[in-house]
C-alpha cells in the first residue's frame, strides 16, 4: 500500500482567538487588535509552521454570542477590519503562505469581490483565496437597505420557510462564486500586450464580456484587473449540512466541515463527493478540511484547567459549531490522523487563545506531525493552489489551440 498523503494545515484567526473570553488572558494583546502589525505577527508565525494558508474571520455586524442577532454585551471583543484589507497588507511581509479572507456574498456585489481579490493575488504572487460566507441577520441587512429579512431563531431554520430561506442564500452564493470565477476569467492570460513601439496595451478580442443572468445576478463584464496569477484563487466555504454541502461540491475547491467523530467525517465527505459527482467535478481535486478549536498544552490537564477557566470568565461553559479539543500536541496529532482516514484532507484548526495556542501549533503540533511523516518540511510551491495540489485552470474562455 502507498503511503497517505501528507496533512494540510490552516488556521482560523478571529481577534483574540476564538473563545469569546480569549482577550482577557495575559498575552492576548487587545490593544493591538486594529493595528497592521497584531496581524502580521500572527501570520507570520503560521508561515514559520510552514502552514498551507491562514483564513481572516469577518461579518457585516458587531460579533454576537446570539446566533442570529446582535446582543448588547460588552464583554467580548466586537469590532474588527476588514479581513480582505487585512489580508493585502499583509501579503506583501509574506513569502508562502495563503491568504484567504471571508467575504459575505449575501450583500456584496461578485464584481467587487472579484477584483479585490485578483488584487489580493497579485500583491500576494498567487496566494489569494476567498471564504464565501452567507448570513440572514436583519441588522446586517438594514447596513444595506436592499432587502428585509424576518426575525430568526435558530430552530426556524428547520422550518419549511426556514429551509426555503436556506436554499435561497446559498443558491445566491453559488451564483457569485460562478460570476466571480468568470470576472477572473474574462481577461485572457496574454490579454495585455504593453508594446510601446506600437502603442497597443491590451489586445482588445482576449477580453471577455461574461453574460450572467441569474435570479440573483445580471454581470455583463468583463473585469477591470487582468486574470490573477492562479488563474483562479482558491474559493472555500464552511458547511454544516446539505444544502452547504451541495455548494462544497458544486462550486468550491475547499471546504471546511465541522464532524466530532470520524463516522460522521465519513458520512459528510461522501455526502460531498457525491455532491462534486452530480456537478460533474468527479475528476477534480476538492479538499475537504475539518474545523476544531483547540486549546493545547504539554500537560492535558493544563489544557482544559484553561479552557475551564476562561469558561468561568465568560459566565458559562462555552461550546462551538466545531469539535472543541483540549490537549497536548500529539493528542490531537493522533486525532488528526484519525480524521485523515475517515477521508478529510486537511484541518483548519481555530485556536482558543491565539497567544497561546498558536504557538503551541507551529511548535508543538507541526513537528510531531513531521516526525511521524504526515507533514511538511519546507514549502513546495509557490502558489496557494501548489501548496493545495490543485493546478492552474485553462481560461474557459480563451480558444483552444
């Protein structure tokens, strides 16, 4: 038998680190949170842990400990930047490493998001990506003023109207990451000339107008920033059920999913295999990544002492959309690994506490994972799609040769 394929590593940052009392330890640094130079050290820690990409948390609201609407709490950090402005200005102090930001697709045209991220892959040299993210919380829609939608508890999503409403956010996803991928498409490759003697920039026929008429979009284009170095940057989404699941396999070249054992991580990859087969992408390479926050220590007991005690500060036991795993580095190497045979590829790991936990990944988790062959020991490529193993894709509308 072969060997399996390395890991792929992530990492999830949110403010301070994703337990929403994460900013009251000593070495959290709230302070800094809205200067360039929080984020660039927490970057550029991840590249030295030589980890595939790092996502940027964003929304189009203050942050909630409620699911689906704003509360009025001033405990927790709220207040963030701009996740894709984050991440152009980091890319430059950058050399490998991705940078993906999440973008909100509900209330954000696919044409501005098409060359702020071809943007984003220029300064990086090809390391862009993007988390296409969905939301259904009024407030955030009365930023816009363009549509309405109803009061949500989480149980009404289950509802029929709830799951009407569902299928309708990610139907419009889906139809912005199509007219985003033909905006990075609608410039050809050797569309720009740049001859001085003759005075011709561009060749006027390798521009592409794209067409797109859809329930939720009508884009003539084409796109005003040439065909980034990808070609196409890496597209990613979060899914935690079918209708996600669909758009995983459908649309993305990654998606995170959120199993707390390996039974149900096998149940959702063949549930998005499947998806990717209907979508006639069989043949393609999709990553499937597992969400866990982690909170890691030499001394497993030390790590949940933490994750306990910062539950006492935050007034009550504190429980994500994804597994929560307290312990040491080769615990949850061993988890991983488990996890890799049940079909996932890779993991973007959220820490609980980044000034803790981060480290505790670069330097505790990737070099156990080294010693037992599932990782690397240098970059491999220079591209977010190398790293991945995903290659550059024709133009779909360049002619053949």
């Amino acid at each position: 038998m072969s060997a399996p394929p390395p890991l792929h590593l992530a990492v999830a940052l949110d403010g301070t680190g994703w337990h929403p009392a994460a900013w009251r330890e000593p070495d959290a640094r709230p302070d800094e949170l809205f200067t360039a130079g929080y984020w660039a050290d927490l970057v550029a820690e991840a590249e030295r842990g030589l980890l595939d990409f790092v996502t940027f948390e964003d929304g189009l609201g203050p942050q909630s400990s409620h699911p689906t609407e704003p509360d009025a709490r001033t405990d927790q950090v709220r207040g963030r930047l701009d996740a894709v402005l984050v991440a152009a200005r980091i890319a430059p102090l950058t050399r490998h490493i991705g940078l993906v930001p999440t973008v909100v697709a509900t209330h954000t045209e696919p044409f501005h998001i098409s060359k702020a991220i071809a943007t984003l892959d220029y300064v990086s040299g090809g390391r862009a990506g993007l988390r296409v993210q969905v939301t259904a919380r009024r407030n955030e829609a009365g930023h816009f003023g363009r549509r309405t939608f109803p009061s949500l508890r989480v149980e009404d999503l289950r509802t029929p109207a709830g799951r009407d409403l569902v299928a309708e956010l990610f139907g419009e996803a889906a139809d912005h990451i199509e007219v985003v991928r033909r905006l990075w498409d609608s410039w050809e490759d050797d569309a720009e000339i740049r001859d001085a003697a003759t005075g011709r920039f561009i060749d006027r026929d390798k521009l592409h107008y794209i067409d797109f008429e859809g329930p939720h979009f009508r884009v003539r284009g084409p796109s005003i920033t040439p065909r980034p170095p990808q070609g196409q940057p890496l597209v990613t989404a979060l899914a935690h059920d079918t209708v996600p699941y669909r758009l995983v396999g459908r649309s993305t070249d990654l998606g995170y999913v959120t199993p707390h054992d390996t039974d149900r991580a096998r149940a959702v990859v063949a549930e998005i295999r499947a998806a990717q087969a209907a979508a006639g992408r069989a043949e393609e390479l999709l990553h499937v990544f597992g969400d866990l926050v982690v909170f890691l220590d030499d001394d497993p007991a030390a790590a949940e002492y933490r994750k306990a005690r910062l539950d006492d500060l935050a007034g009550a036991p504190w429980t994500s959309d994804a597994q929560v795993f307290t312990g040491t580095p080769a615990q949850l190497a061993d988890l991983l690994l488990a996890f890799r045979d049940a079909g996932l590829t890779g993991f973007r790991l959220r820490p609980g506490v980044i000034g803790h936990d981060l480290e505790q990944i670069t330097l505790g988790l990737v070099p156990e994972l080294q010693r037992r062959g599932a990782f690397r020991h240098a970059y491999e490529a220079d591209t977010l799609r190398g790293l991945l193993g995903l290659s550059r894709p024709a133009n779909r509308y360049a002619a053949a040769v």
